[in-house]
C-alpha cells in the first residue's frame, strides 16, 4: 500500500504526517509553531518536523501560504524576511502601479489585483524604501522556493500553483508576466524557474488556499469551502481551459487543469483573537439575541481589505453605539461582520450550491458557524477534517501517483434560523450601508 508524507507550511506553523492511499493518517502529527518571519526558522522546523520520514514514503507532498516573497543574495542568502501578505508597506506603491497601467488588464492575466498582498507592489516598494536590497538582489523567491532550495541543495524554482499567487504569473502562457516585470525593472533571470517536477520524490509546494480545499472535498464548481485560520478565504476548486478572473475575486492554479477561485479576508482567527485580547474571554453564547438587539454594524477591516474592494487602507468600523452597547454585543456583530463579508463574496460565485467550513479558526467555535450560517442564509456544513491543508497535499500527491482518495468526510449542518431570517437581512443592510457611506458600492 502507497504512503505518502504531507507537508504543511502555514503561517505560524509547520506541519507533517503520513497518510496511505485512502489519504487517511498512518502516523502521528507533527508540528512546530512559529512567530517570526525569518526564512532560515522555517526551513529548521521543516527539517524537524519532517524528521526523516520521507525516507520510507513513496512521495512527499507539500502545502504552502502563498503571496510571500523573500530578496536572495548571489550565495543564495535572504537578504530579507519573509514578506509575506499581511505586510502593507507597500499600499502606496501598489496605488502608483494602478496609475502607471492598465490595472484590469493586469488583473486578467494574473489574476490578482494590485494590491500590497502580491508581488508587484511588494518590489516596487523594496526597489523605493530599500534601493540597495534591491539592487543586490540576485533572485525574488517565495517562501516556498527558499524552502525546497535550502532542503534539496539546488537552485531556487517556483511550482506553477506557488507562482500564480505572485500577482507576476500570466495564467493563460503560464509564465511569468512581461508586461509587469517590464514596469519593475525585474529581469526573468532574478526569478526562480518555473517547474512542477518532483525533487527526488518531493513534488513541488501548490498554494494552501488549493490544498485546503482538495483537503476538505470542495471539488468542482457548487461546493465551496469557507475557511477562517489566522484570516478567511471562500472558495471554489474547478476544471477550465481559459482562466477568467471574476470582478473582486481571486484566480490562482492548482496544477494544469484545476484553478481556485474566490475571495480572501483579511480578518479572521486574528479577530477573534483580538476580541478576546481587547474585550475579554466570551462568556455565554452568541446565538441568544437576534442582530437587531445590539443595532451595531461592524466592518471586520483591522487587518486592511481584501476582497471584495481590496483597499489596504481600509480599517475597521462600528455604527450604531449607544451607552447600552455591551461587550457582548460587539463580539457579535464582529463576527456577523465577518458573515457578510463571506456573503457579499459568495454572491460573486452564484454556482455555489453548498458551502463547507474548515479552518483552525472555528474548529472550537461552532456559535460562529452558526453565525455565518445566519449572515449567508444558506446551510453551512462542518468539514470533519482536522487539517484540510495537510490531507489536501496529501490527496494531490496520491493524485499523482495514480490514487484517488475517498471523499473527505462532513461533520454537523448549521441551518440558518428561520425565525432570525428577517433581522439578519436587515442586519447585512445595514453592513452594505457601512460599507457603501466608506467605500463606494460592494
């Protein structure tokens, strides 16, 4: 019977296991947290997690954050940390790349918008703010890329799925993009190769949006997997031969027939934690009062936004407080807040017929399931997975050597409450009012 190892590169941990070809786990998990951004930390507790364990397996596959970039010396030496999606430094120069081309244009290539979260902000900013890095810089690598280099002594290379989370990837050449690398003044030569190859068994990183996806069993176009970590994403996995980026959305690859699609926020788990650091440890449920009971709305932006308007100087806002406001009734419009955001991507992607949560994010919060249950008046179903990213590398590497996994199991089905229908929908007007008075139609 075939096993495989699984490799997940989050971005606070790393993750391994063995699963056979039922993609089921054969062994323990190992996993080592982290807090920094240091390139050569995450490339130490790979080494421990892995702990040699790809010796006796027929393949490695590997799940990995995208977006990130690290600056490489002509040793091969990060020059910097890792810069990865949360870093808004370079909002300004991602606003002066809009004015200097077509930035929808850009967007149907690639996929992404310009936005501080990608690539070409990222180095039209190192280039102003850090001119000599720049200059050094032999090569642009994701984190990824580093990774593998540094694990199998060869020159850095970038999976087709790794790099079209770059922002610099041309979905239809599946190449990197020379429009774009013309207006940085980047030459190809200073960016990894591109190869979805196998490195003596390892097969390259794909995207973990993608992973956790394959992970959770949200395959083709009308289920989507709805997943809140340290930030959110919903979205779909499906087949195409001509890639179509939706307004608002994102478009990344899987492999060459399969592309994720979809919206990403940046607040998630890191609100809920910053409720809980801010206002306190929750006590009781959620789910008692009704949203028009606290009036509130909340515009979940501390982290900036991305999808639906991707405006990195967006920032969080509450409406509707009165002296009567409790902690409480902030917590929960926070998290509804949340809910309608999924839902105004979620009306971008009309297909859906079924959505599935997943995520470490509401693994111990199931009141939220029901809110987001609630906000998107549609059924949301628990994925039974503990780690999608994890078995998602898994299922993509036993893909490739011929085996197809069983489908991933489900958990319990929060129905939205009938007899909240009504406020919720007045509720999310009030969000879209928010939103529309600070930013212009969703």
């Amino acid at each position: 019977m075939a096993t495989v190892l699984a490799l997940d590169v989050g971005s606070s941990s790393v993750r391994a296991r063995r699963f056979d070809e039922q993609a089921e786990p054969v062994d323990e998990l190992r996993q080592e947290r982290y807090a920094g951004d240091d390139p050569g930390e995450i490339v130490r507790l790979v080494r421990e997690v892995v702990g040699g364990r790809d010796e006796g397996a027929d393949a490695v596959g590997c799940s990995c954050f995208g977006h990130s970039l690290i600056a490489l010396d002509e040793a091969g030496r990060p020059l910097t940390p890792v810069l990865g999606w949360r870093d808004t430094r370079s909002a300004a120069a991602a606003a002066r790349l809009r004015q200097r081309l077509d930035a929808a244009a850009a967007r149907a290539r690639t996929g992404a918008y310009l936005h501080p979260s990608f690539w070409p902000a990222k180095l039209a900013w190192l280039a102003e703010a850090e001119p000599e890095v720049f200059r050094r810089a032999a090569r642009f690598v994701s984190c990824s890329d580093y990774l593998y280099a540094e694990l199998h002594g060869a020159e850095p290379a970038s999976s087709s799925s790794i790099a079209s989370g770059t922002g610099l990837f041309d979905l239809t050449t599946r190449g990197w993009d020379a429009e774009l690398l013309e207006l940085l003044g980047v030459d190809e030569a200073r960016l990894p190769a591109l190869s979805d190859a196998p490195q003596g068994g390892w097969y390259p990183p794909l995207i973990d949006g993608a992973c956790s996806n394959l992970g959770a069993g949200c395959v083709g176009p009308t289920r989507a997997a709805l997943m809140i970590g340290t930030s959110g994403a919903l979205r779909i996995l499906h087949e195409t031969v001509r890639p179509m980026p939706r307004p608002g959305l994102f478009l990344y690859v899987l492999d060459e027939r399969r592309v994720v699609e979809g919206g990403a926020l940046s607040d998630g788990g890191n609100l809920h934690a910053w409720l809980n650091t801010v206002l306190g440890a929750a006590s009781g449920s959620l789910l008692e009062r009704g949203p028009d009971e606290h009036g509130l709305a909340f515009l979940p932006f501390l982290g900036g936004e991305r999808s639906t308007g991707w405006n990195p100087d967006a920032a969080g806002a509450i409406d509707g407080l009165t002296f009567a406001t409790s902690a409480r009734d902030i917590r929960q419009a926070a998290l509804e807040g949340v809910g309608f955001r999924f839902a105004a991507i979620a009306d971008r992607l009309p297909e859906v017929e079924e959505v599935v949560a997943t995520g470490g994010g509401l693994r111990f919060v199931p009141d939220w399931i029901q809110l987001l249950a609630d906000t998107l008046a549609r059924p949301v179903t628990a994925s039974a997975v503990e780690e999608a990213s994890l078995r998602g590398a898994a299922v993509a590497t036993l893909e490739r050597l011929g085996h197809e996994a069983p489908p991933a199991p489900l958990g319990r089905v929060f129905h939205p409450r009938p007899e909240r229908a009504d406020a919720y929908r007045s509720a999310r007007r009030r969000h879209q009012q928010l939103y529309g008075m600070l930013h212009g139609d969703d």
